[in-house]
C-alpha cells in the first residue's frame, strides 16, 4: 500500500491558537514554570528589589522604606574665620577676593561666617550672615564686614560697620 502525501506537522500547527503545546500560556517564553512568586523577599533580595518597589512601592519593607527619610533641616553654607585666612589664595584665583589697598575685598554672600579662629589680615568682607562673636572678632582684628542678610542672631547688629 503506498501513502498518500501527508502534510507535515508545521504546517499543521500554523492555524492553532496554541500550536499543540495544549494551554496557551504554557508557551509564552519562559516555559511551564508558573509564577515567580514571594519566597526569599527579605530586606536583602536583591534580584527582587526592583520588582517589590514597582509593585508595592516603599510599603513592602516595613515603615521606613529601603532607605532612611531624608532631613529636611536647611543645609546653609558656612565658614569660620580660620578657614577664609587658609583659603585666600584660592578666593583670589575664584575672583571672589581682590586686594585693594592692603585690604582683601571678599565676596562671600553665599556663606554665613562662624567665629572659629583669627584674621590676621585686614578685610572688607561682604557676607550672608555672621555670628555675634565672628562680628566682634572682624572689628578687634581691624576688618569690616557687611551683612547682605540679617537672621535671628544678627537683627541687633548693623547692616555696615
């Protein structure tokens, strides 16, 4: 008995839906290897982190989160006495300080100045803010300093002196 021309078995799977591998999601790439699931999501999961946050989001680890809250306290910019005599080189490079008659015209509006140290220099220096005690410290030296802004501890002195 001869046989017939039989069609071959790809091209019969081209019209189904799930192409003989029985349940349609059994084929989908990652084979019949059910889901993923929770196991070993500890804080340290790291393979899983990502997956966590995108579908929980910080709630997952517990109250803080994966990482501490950041403070909200403002960062300002200080600089004590000692450092503006350690940095004077590097304040004229910046051009934030020039020397006009023997006295160093410093630009420092972004800082407040802290007492900590000495001027040995004389100074015109134009700040934020300073402390009561950076201030006296400025005028005992012989310098000046003028205030751009005034705080709390700076309301009682002057905007010049």
């Amino acid at each position: 008995m001869t046989k017939v021309h039989k069609r071959s078995k790809a091209s019969r799977e081209k019209g189904s839906k799930t192409a003989f591998w029985g349940n349609r999601k059994r084929h989908k790439g990652s084979g019949h290897r059910g889901g993923m699931g929770m196991s070993g999501a500890g804080k340290r999961a790291a393979q899983k982190k990502t997956l966590i946050l995108n579908l929980y989001g910080n709630t997952y680890f517990g109250k803080q989160g994966v990482t501490s809250r950041p403070s909200f306290h403002k960062k300002n910019a200080v600089i004590d006495l000692e450092k503006i005599e350690e940095r004077l080189n590097g304040f004229i490079k910046s051009g934030k300080a020039k020397l006009n008659k023997n006295v160093y015209e410093l630009n420092l509006e972004d800082y407040k100045i802290l007492a900590q140290g000495e001027l040995t220099n004389k100074f015109l220096i134009k700040a934020k803010s300073a402390s009561k005690s950076a201030i006296e410290k400025i005028k005992k030296s012989g310098s000046k300093i003028e205030l751009i802004e005034s705080t709390e501890d700076d309301e009682s002195s002057e905007k010049e002196n």
